[in-house]
C-alpha cells in the first residue's frame, strides 16, 4: 500500500506565526478533511510529518497536542457516514532548531522513525508540504515533492522558483487539489509537471 507524508501546519491546517497551540486553534483548511479521506478510500497510507518547536517553547504540551490531532482524526472519522477515515500515523518533532536534534525537518528522523515502525520504504512516496523544509526532506528520502500555495506556500513557491533543482517541484492550489490530480491520473509523476514550469504557475 502506497504511503502519503503530509506536513500538518499550512496544509491540513490554517497555520500561524502565533503557532497553533491548542485544538481550539486547530482549524482545517477548506478540503483538507475531503481530501485526505479520499485518499485513504483510494488506498493510500496516509502519515503526518510535522515540525512543533512549540513544544520546546512552552507555548503548548503533549496534551494540547493529542487534543488538536484527535480533533482532526474526529473530523475524518465524521465526514463520511459510512466509513471511518483515520490518519495511519502522526510523527512530530518536539524540539527547537538550535537542540539540533535528528527528527526536525528538514532532517528525515521522522521519516526514518516511520519507516522503521511500518517496515517500509519511503522512496517514490508523495510528501506534500508549503515549506522548502518538506521539499528539501522529500528529495532527501527519494520522495516525491508537491508543493501547496496554502499556508507559507506561496512565499516559498518563489524560493524554489529561484533555487534549481527544487523549482522543478509540482505546485498544487491545496491539498484537495492535489488529491484530485493525484487520484485521476493513474501515474501521477513529476514528470507530468516538468511542461508546467513553476514561475509560470505562481505569477
Ligand atoms: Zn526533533
């Protein structure tokens, strides 16, 4: 079963520069909740990889951190009546950048922590994130990267435009856009992007 890592903040969720810190603050973007569970219908595994210094810094606990993923995994579990969607698994970095620990993206811990747990490899998976630290991680695990323009997409889409290799990464409007290409293209590659230069797709 084909896995799909997604960053969290910005892509699942509204992200702010506050942090979200609570499952109050924890909101789903407009079709994130649709797209996910269309991809585990589809088949996929789908995991969560995501940065939370904000755990470091105090600003929340392991607590407010279950009560915002719950939340979501509620969300999936009430969007179709019939069946219960779920995330398969969530994988955070709890530290700040200076700990230099060996799990905060853009270093693969995470992904290395998954594979380890599920007994698979990563390499040809999607990895789908608005910040070059999902993009560089992606290439880093031979994964395959997808931008989208929610959350700091947008600032980072011209980032990669200007910085080779990375510009040849696909730039997606959200998730749900991406699911959608994704899950109608039989062979959705990065080739399929190339004709689609990314400056083009942003201006
Ligand atoms: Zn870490």
């Amino acid at each position: 079963m084909p896995w799909i890592i997604l960053d969290r903040d910005g892509v699942i969720n509204y992200d702010s520069d506050d942090y979200i810190k609570s499952a109050e603050e924890w909101r789903a973007l407009p079709g994130s909740i649709e797209a996910i569970c269309a991809l585990k219908k589809a088949g996929y595994n789908v995991a969560v990889a995501t940065n939370q210094s904000g755990l470091a810094r105090g600003l929340f606990d392991l607590d407010d951190l279950e009560a915002m993923h719950s939340k979501l995994q509620r969300l999936l579990a009430e969007y179709d009546a019939n069946t219960v969607y779920a995330i398969d698994a969530i994988f955070y970095c709890p530290h700040l950048p200076e700990d230099d620990c060996a799990c905060r993206k853009p270093k693969t811990g995470l992904l290395d922590a998954l594979e380890k747990e599920f007994e698979v490899s990563l390499a040809g998976s999607w990895l789908v994130g608005d910040h070059v630290k999902d993009i560089e991680l992606a290439l880093a695990k031979q994964c395959k990267p997808a931008l989208v323009l929610t959350g700091k997409g947008k600032t980072c889409a011209k980032l990669l435009a200007e910085n080779p290799p990375l510009s040849n990464t696909p730039v997606f409007n959200d998730l749900l856009a991406f699911t959608t290409e994704l899950l109608t293209k039989d062979q959705l590659n990065t080739e399929t992007f190339t004709t689609a230069p990314l400056k083009g797709k942003i201006s």
